[in-house]
C-alpha cells in the first residue's frame, strides 16, 4: 500500500461544530472541534496543520479524523487551512505568514482556550515548528509528525520532486538568507516542542529529521520520539497506536505549560 492509499486520506469523522472564515481568500478558514459536552475539557487548543509538501493537492480535510478524535479526549481543536504553492498568498513566505496569521485568530477566538499548541504533520510540521522558532511565536508550544523539518535536507533528497524548492522558488546556493529565513533546522525553538516520527516513514524519510536534531543546542526544549510500527500517515490517524504516543506527547507539553 503506498502512502497515498492510506485508509486515513479516506476516513469519514464527525462533522465540525462550527467553522470560522477569517478573510477573503477561500484558504482563510479553520474548522472547530469541542469536547463533547459532559467531558472535562483540558483547557487547551490543539491548531492543526495539515501537511501535502505545501502543495494544493492536499487540504485540510484528511486531518478531521484526528480532530475529532483530539476532541474526543478532551481537546479543543481548530483544523487550519492556509495558501500553498501557485494559490493566492501561497509560496514563500505568503504560506508560512498566513498560517501565523491564523493561528493568531485561533488565540484570539474567545470560545477557545487561548493555550495554543501548533500541532503539524508533515509539510505542516515545518511550519508547526517555524512558528516555534519565531521571536514572538503565536503559539505556547508545537508538535511535530513525520515533519519536513530540516528543508535543506529535503532539498538534498529530492523529495516530492524538488518540493522545497518549488516553495521557495529558488535554490539556496543562490538565495541562502532566504532558506535560512525558512528553515527551522537553521533557528532555535523558543517554546517547548516535541516530534514525533515514524520508523516505516519514507515520504519523509528519518534522515531529515536527523539533519534537524543534530544543529539543535542542548538548552532548547525539543523532545524526540519514535513509533516502531508507523509510517508516514500512521503518525495522524487515531486508530493507530501512534496516536497513544501522540496523547502522551501533548500531555508531556502540558506539564510544561501549566
């Protein structure tokens, strides 16, 4: 089964409790979860990031599984949309702009805790974690799945077809402030961050990983996992056992932030 099969890209969830447009474009939107009433929420938005190699081909929607599922357990959970490659706003650095963007509206909604974790898969890992690598980051911590974490090591592999260049549009021999202006395996996380990968992944295989963990100092705050069985969309749907290392991660940033 290749990763594009993956029973997750296809799987139905309970409808969203509202959705919340925050501008014009049709990628100015996010899709909110609540904790079913009579279950004790935890005070916390998870902002989810879809990932797609920043490219329009995926959208939000394979992560409403997760969603749900998060809400299930206690979370609120706001399912972001944002720009990609050849959309309008999408690039760099319009895609990771409008992400910050809204995540900020999601710490602004006054239905929703205002404790924001970025939680990314993918292509939306490196943004999760971008965001925590920014001077003033929107949110109080991120999550990472299967990211996209090192972009010069994606670049070096080739992956997706040149897909990190496609979102710079240039290389980084001939614009490399700019890449390290994009790259979080070039910047240090200012709040406590955890990822998760998976040992069968070969979208984004674990040597992108590696390139991120080796240029992090010894003070930051990042945590490293591994699940044995999972690949690569594994890592985002709630009936696989990932989803237990998934819970214990967040639960783990929570000690953190309270």
């Amino acid at each position: 089964m290749s990763s594009d099969d993956h029973p997750v890209l296809s799987a139905t969830a309970r409808p969203a409790d509202r959705t919340e447009v925050t501008g014009p474009e049709a990628t100015d939107v996010y899709d909110v979860w609540e904790p079913p009433v009579g279950r004790p929420a935890r005070g916390t938005t998870i902002a989810l990031v879809h990932g797609g190699f920043w490219r329009e081909t995926y959208d939000r929607t394979h992560l409403q599984p997760l969603a749900a599922a998060l809400a299930e357990d206690g979370f609120h959970v706001a399912n972001l949309e944002y720009p990609r490659i050849g959309m309008p706003g999408g690039g760099w650095p319009g895609t990771g702009t409008a992400v910050a963007a809204r995540v900020e509206s999601v710490v602004a909604d006054p239905r929703l805790p205002a404790q924001v974790v970025v939680a990314g898969h993918s292509a939306g890992g490196h943004l999760a974690l971008w965001l925590a690598s920014q001077p003033a980051p929107p949110c109080a911590a991120a999550l990472a799945l299967g990211p996209a974490a090192d972009l010069r090591a994606v670049h070096a592999l080739g992956l997706s077809q040149g897909a990190a260049q496609a979102l710079l549009a240039t290389t980084p021999e001939a614009d490399p402030e700019g890449w390290e202006r994009a790259d979080p395996g070039r910047q240090h996380v200012e709040v406590p961050c955890a990822i998760i990968t998976g040992a069968r992944d070969e979208v984004i295989p674990e040597a992108v990983v590696t390139a991120y963990r080796e240029t992090r100092r010894t003070d930051e705050p990042v945590r490293f996992a591994t699940v044995a069985t999972a690949d690569h969309f594994d890592l985002v749907d709630p009936t696989h056992e990932a989803y237990l290392t998934l819970l214990a991660e967040l639960e783990e940033l929570g000690l953190h932030l309270r």
